[in-house]
C-alpha cells in the first residue's frame, strides 16, 4: 500500500482469458477505499488489444509497526527499508 506495511484479509481473483505464452500484459491496479486501518483495491491484468485476462479486488488492513517493537525494526533492515519502523 504505497510503502506502508500491510497484510491481505481478502483476494479476489477472477480469470477471464488466458493469455497467450509471450504476450504483453499492463497491470493497473488502485486503492479503492480507506477506512482507518482497512486499505480496499482493485486491479486488472489487460493486453495491448484490451482484452481482459484477470480482474481482482483486495482488503488488507495497514500495520502499525510501533506493536511490533525491535522485530519490525529487524524486519526493516532485512528488508532493505531502515528506520521506517517509527510510524
């Protein structure tokens, strides 16, 4: 969610095409809707001509790392994001 720590509570995925093997597919994807911690998304797998090949929504609810004490200020640094760990 835009550097901000997060897990998933709900994926939704619908296929709709396969794609052929070397196509070229642009993923979009958007925040939705925030209400306090929980972070709502949509997405779409799409080719060059349009077609549709997947479509998916998310819920996941943002982390506050603060909880988490020297584990997410360990998981920062593994990570490759240090000090981020103080919101």
């Amino acid at each position: 969610m835009g550097g901000h720590p997060a897990v998933a509570l709900e994926l939704t995925s619908r296929f709709r095409n396969l794609i052929p093997l070397g196509e070229v597919a642009t993923l979009t994807a958007e925040v939705t809707e925030v209400q306090g911690r929980k972070v709502r998304t949509r997405g779409r797998l799409e080719g060059a001509d349009g077609t549709l090949y997947a479509e998916g929504e998310g819920l996941f609810l943002t982390l506050n790392l603060a909880r988490f004490g020297d584990m997410a200020e360990k998981a920062m640094k593994v990570l490759g994001h240090p000090g981020e760990s103080s919101e």
